[in-house]
C-alpha cells in the first residue's frame, strides 16, 4: 500500500490523542463534598465492568476514529486487480506491424486485432506514465498518450521482420532504466515461431512482459526467394500448412518478366510447385523451376515477378527478382580440354552464348593463360604437380592432391549440377587456411571441394569427360559451361537482398549499373503459424516474467502490478461509521 | 390573597427570617387547612381500626373483631391531650450539605420542619421535647407542654453546630434510654448510616410503645447525579472518595439511592415505623402533612 500524501501520516500521531485526553482528565478532577458516597460507591461497583468496557471501547473506537479519517487524508492507494487508477508505470508497448500482420483471419486483419489491443492499452495510461510504442522497425518512440494514439491508429503493415525476443530484450532494458514503480512490456504480436529467435530475452527482475495470445492459425504460402540462372528460375516456396490439414497443394506460379523495364517488353511464364516437406531455417520450404523464355537471355539487366495466387497474407504473394545477362564470352578450349567442353562450346557458339576469342581459355592441365581460366586436372597423374606449381604461379591457392572418392555433386549455386556422379576426381585443398579457401567452393563431393574459384581462375575436381562423371553426358552439360564461362568465371554482377517494400533499386557507378538490389518481406514472415504459450513464455523471459493472455485478461492484469485504487472515500466512510458508533456508546450506555 | 408559607418553596421561606418566624408561618397556614388535630393517639374518642403491630397495648385490642374473625385490631382513639412527643433532628455533619446555594441544607431543613412540628404539637398541648445528636448526643429538651417550651426547642436546634461526627445509630440507641415514656417519636435525619444498626434502635423504640416516624431527609442533588465530566466526590463525614464521571454513573446512581429508599421504606413498614422520604425543596406544608 502507499499514499498520495504520505506527509499526512504524521497525523497519526494524534491517535494517542484520546489516551492522553483521558490521563489528563484524570489526573486533577475537581474534588466536591457529597454526602451519599456510600451510594456512589454501590453504584460504580455495580456498574465497573460495563464502565471499563464501555470506556476501553470508547477509546478503542476514537482512536481508531483518529487513525482513519488520517489514514484517509493521506490518501492510501491499495492494491487492486480490477479497475483502478496505478502507480507511474514505464511501460514499452510493442506493436508487431510485421508484414505477417497483414494477415487476413476470420474476415479481419491480424493488425486491427493488434491496434485495438494497443489503443486499449495506451489509452489506460495516466500522465504519470513514460510510455514507448515500438513497431516492427525497432524503433521506441516516446511521446504523450494522444501522440502515440495517433501513431498506432495510423500504423499499416510494414516490410520488415520483428525479432520478438530482440525487441522485449529491448524494450525490457528501456523500462528497467526508469525510476518508475512499475515497469511493464505489453507485446501485441501474432506470436509467429518464427519470429521468436532461439535465444531468449533476458528480461531484469521487476520487469513484467505481458503477451496478447496469438489468434487462430492460417494457412499461408508465400514466395522466400526468386533466383535466375541458365534460363530458369528457380523460385522458392515459404509458409505454413495450417488449414489445409497439413497436405500439399500445388500451387501455381506466375513470373512476369520485364515489368519495371518496359523497353525489354513483358513476357510471361506459368509452373505449378507442389510444396516439399523439406525445411530450410525451421521452416518448410520447396522450389519450382520455371524456364524463362529465350528473349530473357538476351545480355543486360533484368526485372521480374513471381506472383501466386491471393491467399490471407498477401504481403508475400509477389516478389521481384533482378538479375544480369553478360555479354557472350569469348572463349577458347586448349587441346587438353577434351572433347565434351568442345562440342558444347560449339553448341554454345551456335546460340551465340559464346564467341571465339581467349578472354576465357579452358585447359585440361596446363598452366592458365588467359584472363580467365578454367583449368581441368591433367589427365596424367604424373602432371599435377607441374599443374600445381602453375596454379601457385598464378596466385590460386588452392591444388589438387591424392584421388578422391566417388560421389555425386552438390551445389546450391549450380542446380544442374546437383546429383551428377563423379566416378574420379582430384580431392581439391586450399593452401591457405580452409575458411579462406571455403568461400569460393562453387560445389563439392561428399563434402569435398569439387568445383572451386579464385579470383578469374575456376579449379575443376574431375575432368569433363563421361570417364571421370557423368557430367558431360547428362542434359545440364551445355547449361553447366554456358554458366561456367559466362557467369562464374567471369563474375557476376551482385544482387543483393534487402528488408523493404517489394521493389528493385540498382546501383550504378557513372553511367554503368553495377548492381542490383532486391527488396522484399522476409521469408520468415510467410509461415503463419503461431508459437505455443509455453515457446513464447521462455522465449520472452520465462514464466516468473512474462504472461501470454487473452485480449479480457491481458486488460485486466496490465497494469495489476502497480495498480492501486484511492481508498480514502472507503475510509471516510469507515470513519462516519465509527463516529456513529462511538456516539451511540458515548450516550446510549449512559 | 394571602400566600400560605407552608406551601412556598422552602428556600424563599427560610429567607423571610428565623426558625421561629418561618415556624409559625409555616404552621399558621398549615393548621389554616385542617380542622382538627391531625396526630391520632390513643384516647376516648374512637376514631378507627388499625392492625395491630408488636407493641400495642393489649387494653386497645378489640376483642369483638377478635371474636367475630380471628383477626388482631387495634382502636384508635383521637387524641385530646397527654401525647408526649419527641423530636430527634441528626445533627451529623452530612446534614449540613446542599447540593446548591439557593437550597436549605439539610439540616437547615430539618431545624425548621422540627420547630414547626413542635408548635403545631404544643399548640394541642401536647408535651413536646427535643434532641439532637450527631455521634453523641447534643442536645436534649424534655418534653413539656408548659409556656415557652417552644422558645425552648427552638434554641435548642439553634445552639446544636453542625456535627462533626458520622455514627449516628450509636447516638439512637443511647437516645432509646431517655425516652421512658411512650408517646411519638419523629425522627429527622438524612439517614446516611448502618441501616440495620439504625433500624435496630428503632425496633427497639418501636417495642417501647412509642409510635415512630422517619422522615428521610435528602437534596435533590443528592437523588439525582450531576457535576463536572469527571469529580472525586468525597464523603465529608469519613472522607472516603471516589472519582466518578457522573454523566455516566447516573443512571446507575440513581436505581441505587431508589433502591435504598425502597428499602428503607420497605424495613420501616415492616417494623411498624412511619417513613417518608422528602427532599429539601419541598413545601414544609407538604411534609408536614405526611404526618397525618
């Protein structure tokens, strides 16, 4: 309990008041002759015990008079877990506006159920209170309660992705650093498990984090990432199977080309993607590939779409996607090459992927020359050595060493590659430290570097010849050296990804565009499905912290720690209540 | 018309002068009201039956009420001439109280309810006397019917000071051995003393023959409990003192002093003794008449 004005308190020194009074009124009574004491005495002994209650109640009840009506000026505040006014409270209120809120359930948006909680919860504020809105960028904004209404009442679903354990983290030490009674973090969220990372929040003591319950679960598919290679893209499926019983369905997959770039025309494709049940990151994932068509490889920058049908988010049913056509390379094969580079590179010329010209050469062994080299183990053991000599000449740190095992190839660059045989091939070690080396592995071999680069130099484990893998007999080969030549060896423009309304901006350095950037939700967003009570009370700071309620309960406990209810009225009433009491005593017992 | 003095309050009257002048205004106007002697003893002229108490003379028994049901009946005669009457005023120091300065104390009550009794008494010529006592016995005046025996009672009341003492049942019975003959004994007193000590004397006073009358004397303060919010009352007799607060012991107070007048009244009736209680602002008439 505390009070208003605790100064009041002094008062009840006047408590004593009633027991000094009657010391007092004791100690020097007038003395008056009176003849018939004998009957005095009669009478008081007969009436002592009434008279010592009556005067033990008596002071019982004026003091007890005294100490209320002070008490009442003092103006107590008592705990209260209903209404009631509260004690100045710091308190973070954190509206997750991430795209995930925009989210259609029952007929309404995931968001409105959210500002209507927010509002509720900012409107119970007093002046007293040092109140912050944070939204799904991260910021705190301070401001009074009519500032911050207005905020939230104007708030829309944004493009970025909240850390829910982050942003309590946050918001939890901001609360902590004020000198206020009470220090609270009201979170209203959707509570996706994918938004809680797999740390959790470490919220001080005294800070109380209170959640709104996450509503029903939707299904949702969305599109997590778009790339372009060889002619295709590759276009990667997020969300989650909630509603449909947890069956895949297929979805259908648009891509329109060209859209922002209206002098290359607009092209359109369809596919159909039915959903894996492969994860990537937590989260089930599954990719289509969708041949472009043939205009699309023609050289320079490209912009495009993936779009699938609407669903109840419809933040991540479309997203751009950027990507650039080099012009073709010149390229010569050394004798050493082999056939298989040979006939595809004249199959290349054919579709003019590739000119003759040595800006790349492809060796089978010998030292590289040229700009650009792609260089192949020789195919006598005996000149590896040699070849390695020539590598380190060249500056490549990497070399091949001892015959490696078999295996098929993995590659998250190139998907064509993805589950080739190799039946011989040259283990490939950095001779540098392995992280250094690690990051120009283009695709390995159980594990095994089998396909590395280095600058303008590209090191092959195996030589492309259906002796060594499978490679050059299978329908990637052509695709696989049109990229090698024409991508990787060469370098490929960056195209990076970023938090942000879906759009492409490009980067450009004088009249040349040397990037590109891509924005769009996070992939995280797509998968709808909320956390449970007991990931989300663990994930915020433990249960001793952190209550997930419903909209009704999280309205009635904000605010319980600190809220106090002015209890002078009840005790001035008490006070009526005595002094009635203490004048029917005071006369009626006479 | 004329104001009858034993009607008036007895303050105002005690104001027109003495025991003496107040006394015989008292009863000049008392005796204008009655016709004939008020005090029934026992002579020729019969007047009524009463029961008979332990005492009576056998002579006075009506043997035909005897005969006829059984039951003892005393005649009552009125009375000529030949009573003998003696009057006892408490002269103890609590008589000398008055719950406020515009009353009589008590004894100043008494003096004069004493005076005017007497004369009223030797008016019919009937032997009066007189004795005072506190502890100890004051004063003593026989009973005579002779000229100025009334001058001689009232001085009397004038020469006896406020007692100093308390024990007043100790005087009574020494009094019982003066009073040989039998005749009425009227005793004024505020009786504040042992009862059954006091009653005892008077049984035995009673069992001599002599018809008594208590008048018990008390101020109005003394029945109902007032005073500051909190006092020490103390007895000025034995100087025993309480602290009350009386807005609270009055009701208290007050059951006790009825219940004692009860008691008094109820012990008195029982032993055949006359008792009257009368507080000091009643008209002198009014008590004087409580003896008829």
């Amino acid at each position: 309990m505390s009070f208003i004005h605790p100064l009041a308190l002094v008062g009840l020194a006047a408590a004593a008041i009633p027991a000094l009074l009657h010391l007092l009124q004791r100690r020097i009574p007038p003395e008056i002759d009176f003849p018939p004491v004998r009957y005095l005495s009669v009478a008081e002994r007969e009436s002592a015990r009434r008279l010592k209650l009556r005067h033990l109640l008596l002071l019982i009840l004026r003091t007890a008079l005294i100490v209320v009506i002070v008490l009442a000026a003092a103006r107590p505040l008592v705990p209260l877990r209903g209404g009631g006014a509260h004690q100045p409270t710091a308190v973070v209120i954190i509206l997750d506006n991430s795209p995930s809120s925009g989210a259609v359930v029952d007929g309404g948006l995931v968001l409105d159920r959210l500002r209507v909680a927010a509002i509720s919860a900012v409107g119970r504020t007093t002046f007293a209170d040092r109140v912050w809105l944070m939204l799904c960028d991260g910021v705190l904004r301070g401001g009074g309660r009519e500032a911050l209404l207005a905020t939230i009442d104007s708030t829309h679903t944004g493009w970025q992705r909240l850390d829910l354990v982050q942003a309590v983290e946050r918001a939890a030490r901001m609360v902590n650093a004020q000198p206020l009674a009470g220090r609270e973090v009201h979170l209203f969220s959707d509570l996706q498990s994918t938004a809680l990372s797999s740390s959790h929040a470490d919220v001080p003591s005294g800070v109380r984090v209170l959640a709104l319950a996450p509503g029903r679960a939707v299904a949702n598919r969305g599109i997590a990432a778009v790339t372009v290679s060889e002619g295709a893209a590759v276009i990667e499926l997020s969300g989650s199977m909630a509603g449909n019983g947890g069956t895949p369905q297929p979805v259908p997959v648009t891509i329109r080309l060209g859209g922002e770039r209206r002098d290359r025309g607009e092209v359109t494709a369809r596919g159909l993607a039915t959903p894996g049940s492969d994860r990537a990151g937590g989260m089930p994932r599954s990719a289509v590939t969708v041949p472009l068509p043939a205009q699309s490889l023609t050289p320079g920058w490209w912009v495009g779409e993936a779009a699938l049908e609407p669903d109840e988010l419809r933040a991540d049913d479309r997203r751009p996607f950027a990507w650039r056509v080099a012009p073709p390379a010149p390229v010569t094969a050394t004798a050493t090459a082999g056939s298989f580079v040979a006939a595809a590179l004249a199959v290349l010329q054919d579709g003019r992927r590739v000119v003759a010209g040595r800006d790349v050469v492809i060796s089978g062994g010998e030292a590289p020359t040229g700009s650009h080299a792609i260089v192949q183990p020789p195919a006598d053991p005996a000149l590896v050595g040699q070849a390695n000599r020539a590598l380190a000449a060249r500056g490549v740190p990497w070399r091949w060493t001892q015959l490696g095992t078999p295996g098929v190839i993995a590659s998250s660059d190139l998907a064509v590659l993805t589950g080739v045989s190799v039946v011989r091939r040259y283990r490939i070690e950095g001779a540098a430290s392995r992280e250094q080396g690690a990051d120009g592995v283009l695709a390995t071999v159980n594990g095994e570097p089998w396909l590395v680069r280095s600058g303008d130099v590209v090191l092959l484990g195996s030589r492309l010849d259906t002796a060594w893998t499978a490679l050059p007999a299978a329908p990637g080969f052509v695709p696989f050296v049109d990229a090698l030549v024409n991508r990787i060896v060469m370098g490929e423009a960056a195209v990076a990804s970023a938090e942000g309304a879906p759009r492409v901006e490009f980067r450009t350095r004088g009249a040349d565009t040397i990037g590109a950037t891509v924005f769009g939700p996070d992939a995280r967003e797509s998968d709808l499905t909320p956390t449970t009570t007991a990931l989300a009370t663990s994930a915020l700071g433990g249960k001793d912290r952190v209550e997930v309620l419903s909209a009704e309960r999280l309205a009635g406990e904000r605010f319980s720690g600190t809220r106090r209810s002015d209890a002078s009225g009840l005790l001035l009433v008490l006070a009526l209540l005595l002094a009635a009491t203490e004048l029917g005593v005071a006369t009626r017992t006479r | 018309m004329a104001q009858r003095l034993d009607l008036l309050d007895p303050a105002d009257v005690a104001r027109l002068g003495g025991i003496e002048i107040v006394a015989e205004g008292v009863v000049e106007g008392f005796l204008a009201g009655v016709h004939r002697s008020p005090f029934r003893g026992f002579s020729v002229e019969f007047t009524e039956h009463r029961a008979y108490q332990a005492g009576d003379e056998l002579r006075y028994l009506d043997w035909r009420i005897l005969g006829r049901s059984d039951r003892l009946f005393v005649k009552q005669f009125e009375e000529e001439t030949n009573l003998r009457a003696m009057i006892l005023v408490d002269a103890s120091r609590s008589m000398a109280w008055q719950g406020a300065p515009e009353r009589l104390t008590k004894r100043a009550y008494a003096d004069r309810l004493a005076a005017a009794v007497a004369l009223i008494l030797l008016r019919q010529r009937d032997a009066t006397g007189l004795v005072t006592f506190d502890e100890h016995v004051r004063q003593v005046v026989p009973a005579r019917v002779k000229a100025g025996q009334w001058t001689r009672i009232v001085r009397g009341l004038l020469d006896t000071p406020d007692g100093q003492g308390t024990a007043a049942h100790a005087a009574l019975q020494r009094l019982t051995a003066l009073l040989t003959r039998r005749g009425l004994v009227v005793l004024l007193s505020d009786l504040l003393f042992d009862r059954e000590l006091a009653l005892t004397a008077l049984r035995y006073l009673r069992h001599r023959g002599h018809q008594v009358v208590v008048f018990h004397l008390m101020d109005p303060a003394e029945v109902e409990l007032s005073g500051p919010p909190e006092v020490r009352f103390r007895d000025p007799e034995s100087s025993v003192s309480v602290v009350v607060r009386p807005r609270e012991l009055a009701r208290a107070y007050a059951d006790t002093v009825r219940r004692e007048i009860a008691a008094w009244r109820k012990a008195c009736r029982r032993h055949g003794i006359g008792y009257h209680h009368v507080q000091t602002n009643m008209p002198f008439g009014l008590a004087l008449r409580l003896l008829t």
